[in-house]
C-alpha cells in the first residue's frame, strides 16, 4: 500500500532521526572510554540500537518524500542547518556522568513520543514504534539505574552528576516548545510534557540530585534548523569519509 506523500509528516519523523543519529554518534565516542569493559560494550550496543532506529527512519522518510535519496544521503550529505536534532543530545561528553544525564533525558522523552506513536496511522511508523520501545526501554532502565548509583554513590560522583544535570536541563525547555507538527502527529503533547517532567523529578529526588528550573527557552529552535555550537563538530568528523569520498560503498 502506497504511502501519502506528506511534508509535515516527513519534516516530523526527521527531528527523531536526526536526534537518534546525532545521540548516536555521541555515544560513539566513547567506545574504548566507558569506566570498565561490561560498561563500555553496554554504550556502544545502544549506541548501535540509535543509529539502526535513525536509519529506519530515514528509510521511511525517504519513502515518503519520494526523492529516491539513501539513508547514508540523509546521513552524511546535509549541511548543519539541514539538521533537526535537538540540542540535548548534541552536547560532549565532558564526563561519564555527563553522558548518563543525557541519555536518561533523552530516553524518557523519547519513549513517550514512540509510545504515542503506537497508534500512528501509518502502520510502518506504528511497526517501528513497537520495535525500538524495546530497545528504549532497555537504555532508560540502563541509565536510571547509573543516575542513582551515580547521585547517592560517593559526594564526588554526586557532585558531577549534579554539575551534569545543572548543565543540560538548559535545554529542557525546547522540548516542549511544540509546534503544528508537533501537535498533529504526537496524540497528547500535554502528557508528553508532564509525563517527562514527573518522572524525571522523581528519578532526580531519589538520585539526591536537585531539579534546576526549567526556563523558557530564548535561543533558536532546533525545529528551525538551530543547532548549539557542538554539532557542525560532530558532522565534519561524521560526515568526513563519505563527503571525500562520494562514490565509495559502506
């Protein structure tokens, strides 16, 4: 059955693509760099689960534009402002800490938008929902668990789990500075948002870490194309080999 072919439709399954794939790559970076080997190979296998659901994703978005562009061209052959991850997951990996704060962030957030979409009416976007809240869920027990082992561990871990916190929640207002895309293919924004902020107070609470405000953002939205400083970084060491060498089968 053919797909309808759908602007808004395709411009909103690209957000959650580019921020899988750029979340992705991050956690990349830390292959051979996680505090032991179990921890490490855990990273870099959900590192792998996010950059398979980007390209599924990309898969489906270019079914439904129709352009007859490849996963890897969604990938690799779009300029920074051709990018629409959100900017929680652009940011370094500037300590383990850093890194588990952003990937519960994430995945709490994510996990109620591929819940939603469970009853998506394409049944391909329905299908994929199914399968990856596996793989969400699996990352989301993964890294709650860290949060409390991290926030009631020692006073030092404590304390850069906190400086972690501190840091990304500066970002937590843009995602939920929804817009017509947004409330069209999302069935409840107004769950989406109080179930985030609900459970992540209470993870924050028992981790013994206390919850910044969230502030109302004043910097451009990723929804536009605005990115933090980070991620122009990570698509020229990304997008290097496949833009030097165009031709070339991966």
């Amino acid at each position: 059955m053919a797909i309808t072919i759908d602007k808004e439709q395709a411009q909103f399954l690209v957000r959650l693509a580019d921020t899988e794939m750029i979340l992705g790559q991050r956690l990349c970076e830390m292959c051979s760099n996680g505090p032991f080997l179990e921890e490490d190979i855990a990273l870099s296998n959900i590192a792998l689960d996010l950059i398979g659901r980007a390209e599924q994703l990309y898969i489906l978005i270019s079914e439904i534009e129709g352009k007859g562009l490849s996963a890897d061209d969604y990938a690799y052959r779009r300029n920074e402002r051709e990018y629409f991850s959100i900017k929680l997951v652009e940011q370094p990996n500037t300590d383990f800490a850093w890194v588990i704060a952003r990937q519960y962030l994430h995945d709490v957030y994510v996990k109620e938008i591929f819940t939603q979409l469970l009853s998506s009416k394409i049944d391909k976007v329905a299908g994929l929902s199914e399968k990856v809240l596996k793989e969400i869920t699996y990352s989301h027990v993964h890294a709650r668990d860290w949060m409390f082992r991290l926030g009631i561990g020692t006073p030092e871990s404590n304390r850069r789990l906190q400086a972690a916190v501190d840091h990304l929640f500066k970002y937590a207002g843009e995602l939920f500075a929804f817009d017509s895309i947004d409330k069209k293919f999302l069935s409840d924004i107004t769950k989406l948002e109080q179930g985030w902020k609900s459970a992540v107070a209470l993870t924050l609470a028992e981790a013994n870490v206390k919850q910044p405000e969230i502030h109302k953002i004043y910097m451009r939205d990723y929804r536009e194309g605005f990115h933090s400083e980070y991620l122009g970084h990570i698509l020229s060491e990304m997008q290097f080999l496949p833009r030097a060498y165009p031709d070339a089968k991966w």
